[in-house]
C-alpha cells in the first residue's frame, strides 16, 4: 500500500469526483491538464498515465455499449473507424444515466455532421434505424384490449387509435431496411452493388419501415405511404378521419379496412380510447 | 438461509439460448440488474425464462455507493428500477461495488471509480449504503474494488475500510479475489493480510475473474477486464480464501469477449474443486 497522509480535506470528494469524471471525458492529458494530480499518489507513474488507465477503461466501456447498440454501424465503416469515432462522440456526449441503454440517440445527427464520416449519407438513416430497433427491444409490453368493444362504439370515425409501446415509425431516401439485413450475422451473403447507396432517391420510392416486437424478435417491416402515414397520425393522437383522409392523400388506392386489420392483428396497433 | 450455494456462473446473452435449452448443471447465476430495467425488453424475457430453473443473484454496477452527492434525482430513479427489477427477479443477493460512477447527479461514467479511504468517504459510503438498504428492504452485498491509483489523502486501509462498513452499516461483502490479487500487485499490499483483516461472518459471496496486464511508464499495471480464465495466482489466493470464510457462494465472472459456455463450466469445475480440496482437507 501507498504511503499514508494522516491530512484530510474535509468535504473535498464531491470536488474530486468532478476532476476525476472531467479527466476521463476531456479528451488527451497532460501534466498541465489533470485535475486530479494534486490528489493521487503519482511516486511511480505520473498522475496523467494513472488517469489514463480510466480514461481508457471509461472510453472502452462506453464503445462498447455503443457497439451494441449500433453493431450494423460498426460493420460499415469498420472496428477501428468505429472505435475512433465513438471517441470523439463521448468526448461531446457525457453520459448523463447509470442506465447504458439510454445513450447514444444522438449518434444519428453525429454521423451526419463528422467531418471523416459525412460523406457516407446513408449512415445516418442506418443509425436512426438501429436506435429505432434498440427502442423497440426494450419497450414495455402494450397492455390487452378487449377488441369486442369496438363494436359498441357510436362514431369509429372520431377514435383515436393507440400504437404499442414497441412501435418505431422510420423513413429514409435510402434502402436502409436491406442495408441492415445484409449486415446481420444470419443473412446469406448477396451482391451489396444491388443496393444504391450513393443517390438520394428524391422521395420517389422512399423507404418506409414499421418497427415492433412480436414476442422475442424486432421485426423490421415496410410499408406502403398510405400505412406510414395512418401509423403517424395515430401516433401523434389524430382521429381515425383524420387519419384516413392523410393516408388516402398518400395513396389513392389505400385501403382502411385491410391495413387495420392487418395492423391490430399484428399487435401494432393495441387499443383505443373515445375521447381524447 | 441463502438459497445460493455452490459455484454459479455469471449469465451473458450469448448464452441464454443455452441456459433454456440444455439446462446446464449450475447452482446459480448472476446478472448484471441495469441489464434489465425493462420488464417486458427481449433480453428480460429471456431471463424470466432461465429464471424459472436457476436461482439468481443480481449484481448491480450503478447506484454509485461512493458518490458524494448523497441524494440527486438520477441516482433516485436508478434505484427505482433497481428496486422494480427485484421485485420480479426475486434474487436470492443484491450487491454491488464499493466505487462510484456520478458525480453531481448529472455526469455518470460506465466504470467502477475509486474513492480515498478517508473519514468523508467512509460517511457518505455507509449514508448511501444505509439509505440502498432502506429502500430496497435488504441487506446489500459490497464488493472490494479493484484500483489502479492511490490517494493521498486516505487514512484508511481498505480493508479497515470495508470491515467497518460492514460492522456499521450491517451490509455483507462479496469479495472478489481477482480484485484483491490486482491491487495487491497494482499497490503492493499483502494479499493474504487483506483477507485476515476481513471478518469471516461478513463475506456472503465471493467472486473470480481474469485480469489483463498492461504497461505504464515502464511499470505492470494489471487492469481488471475479465476477459481472461483465472489466472494461477488468483487461485491459489481463493483456496486461502475457501479456507477462512468456508465454502462461500463463488461466481465465475467474464464479462469481455465472452467465451463458449464449456469455458466458463471448466472454470466452474476447478473452483468446485477446490472447495472439495479444501473442505476435505479441513475434516481430515
């Protein structure tokens, strides 16, 4: 064990804990620039190459919960590319909860805006796609509606449909959704150069995808502009006529009936409520 | 009476599909609580299955014992779902570390960070754990760190430290060995003395995993990333260990690069075997 100094700095740790944490998340150390010199022994390695060691656990630590998060990410522009990367979004980016799963929404709008990264349009819509996906895992269970009351209800055109928990809505100029599947571990190898990823589409074909759970797996599922939009309107609380009359401007040959009842059959949409 | 006996195994996701399939032969398993804060994510289902033939032990690595903002909202609410986990999970132990990860409620890093052994520290530490324990409604289980620098201004020994905690604060200990083994070497303190200086009725569980070595400035640093099987000289520091506190509930920990489950059952085997060696050769 160190040597012991009997001198005590009687409420200094909240201090401390601030220097240590600015220390980790600040980015390259130096003998001018670490806070915690003053209070660490540093007789056999200097207070900087000590702070580094957390400094470097802390970075791998959150890489590493980003790499979970954003496996399909990591693939595209490689281990190191990544690693580098996710350095300088944690050096922005502080963890803020004692809860992993909540970092990284902002990943998506970082892609875009790095400079070593920005080129790559598509990775931001791959990224807004694997939080979508993240969300989805972890979302509570919707609870059990009693389908059989809807028949009870007097005006169906002013219900508001209710999402489950689950559900992601997520568009891209980019075919994302194949994007992704290629880069699952499972899926059989195909020619990537099917896959245009250097074009915008300008939103002729846009890709539109339902994201929700059935049982264990995240299903990624596209749908037509008439569903996306119905799915929209539901989840931003609109009537059911409202909803109808988004989704037919969308696509004229969009039929209410039929996505509905896929819709509650799926478990995406999960309840309703009469007024609002 | 503890439910968990035996030598248990640290659960990861690359194994679940195993642990529902094969049931292999394990007394009990340890999770890691902040993985399943949601009831009803995929990974929760999962466990709530495995639940059903497994006793559980839940190691918590965020609430943060040693943080000197006593009370801040996000540590509040990290507790909340610590406290909702439990109560689905069941476990037969809750434990978690003595370090801290927020500071000021508002910045929180992923790791175990050291606290100096001084009299502040020792206050906030057993007013955090008092108020875990009040909340939770049980005793918590603290882990000894593993740490790679040393404060100036401690005052205390570490394991003063803990046994003092224990004594004050009525939580047990899990000690983990490797932890004891890396700081030993990292601060050159005598292993086996820390171990003495523990009270036998406090450790409830103890905990054993491999290290990775680095060099700083011309000086080894091992560095505790259990990525690695236990190395020699942990084991022969856990037979002294089996030896004063009896055959104390063991956790086989990997928690980087996690292998195939065969790997951490032959882990399990040799510290099963040890517990037979020891026990046998104190009947003898």
């Amino acid at each position: 064990m160190t040597q012991i100094n009997k001198t005590n700095k009687k409420n200094d740790l909240a201090q401390q804990q601030r220097n240590f944490i600015s220390d980790c998340l600040s980015g390259k150390l130096t003998t001018e620039n670490t806070l915690m010199a003053p209070y660490i022994d540093s007789s056999s390695i200097s207070a900087q190459g000590l702070m580094g060691i957390y400094q470097g656990n802390a970075i791998a630590n959150i890489t590493n919960s980003l790499s979970l998060t954003y496996p399909v990410i990591e693939k595209l522009v490689g281990q190191d590319f990544f690693k580098a990367t996710c350095r300088q979004f944690i050096l922005i980016h502080w963890p803020t909860s004692g809860n992993m799963d909540d970092y990284g929404a902002e990943f998506a709008n970082f892609l875009a805006e790095f400079e070593h990264a920005k080129h790559l349009l598509y990775l931001k819509d791959v990224a807004r796609l694997e939080w979508g996906f993240h969300q989805s895992s972890l979302s509570d269970d919707a609870s059990v509606t009693d389908w059989s009351t809807l028949a009870n209800v007097t005006d169906i055109l002013q219900l508001h449909f209710i999402l489950a928990p689950t559900v992601n809505l997520i568009s891209s100029t980019f075919p994302i959704d194949k994007i992704w599947l290629l880069n699952q571990e499972n899926t059989p190898s195909e020619d990537l150069a099917d896959i245009d990823l250097g074009n915008d589409k300008n939103n002729q074909s846009d890709t539109l995808l339902l994201l929700f759970r059935q049982q264990l797996k995240t299903v990624i599922l596209p749908v037509s502009q008439g569903e996306f939009s119905l799915l929209q309107a539901f989840d931003k609380g609109q009537p059911f006529e409202l909803a109808i009359v988004g989704a037919t401007n969308k696509q004229a040959s969009f039929s209410v009936d039929d996505s509905l009842k896929k819709l509650i059959e799926l478990g995406v949409v999960c309840g309703f409520i009469e007024n609002n | 009476m503890n439910k968990i006996k035996g030598v248990g195994i640290g659960l990861r996701h690359r194994h679940f599909k195993e642990f529902i399939e094969n049931k292999p032969d394990v007394p009990w398993l340890e999770v890691h609580t902040e993985n399943f804060f949601s009831k009803d994510s995929t990974s929760s289902k999962y466990l709530a299955n495995i639940r059903q033939n497994y006793e559980i032990s839940a190691h918590c690595v965020g609430m943060s014992l040693g943080s000197a903002t006593l009370s801040c909202p996000v540590r509040e609410q990290h507790l909340q779902k610590i406290k909702q986990t439990i109560a689905w999970l069941q476990p037969a132990m809750v434990s978690d570390h003595l370090s801290w990860s927020a500071s000021d409620g508002v910045h929180y890093l992923p790791d175990l960070l050291p606290i100096p052994y001084t009299e502040e520290a020792f206050e906030v530490v057993t007013q955090n754990i008092n108020h875990v324990q009040d909340v939770l409604q049980r005793q918590l289980l603290v882990e000894n760190p593993s740490s790679y620098l040393a404060f100036v201004d401690s005052t205390m020994l570490e394991w003063d430290f803990l046994a003092n905690l224990s004594k004050i604060t009525g939580c047990g200990l899990l000690l983990d060995v490797n932890n004891i083994f890396v700081s030993a070497h990292n601060h050159g303190f005598d292993a086996l003395a820390y171990l003495e200086s523990i009270p036998v009725e406090a450790v409830k569980e103890i905990h054993l995993a491999g290290y990775s070595i680095d060099t700083i400035e011309g000086q080894e640093i091992y560095i505790d990333t259990h990525g690695q099987k236990v190395y020699d000289g942990v084991w022969q520091l856990y037979e002294k260990a089996i030896e004063r506190f009896g055959a104390v509930p063991t956790l086989i920990e990997w928690d980087t690069d996690v292998p195939e489950l065969s790997v951490l059952l032959d882990e399990k085997r040799k510290a099963d075997a040890i517990i037979v060696k020891v026990l046998n050769k104190q009947i003898a």
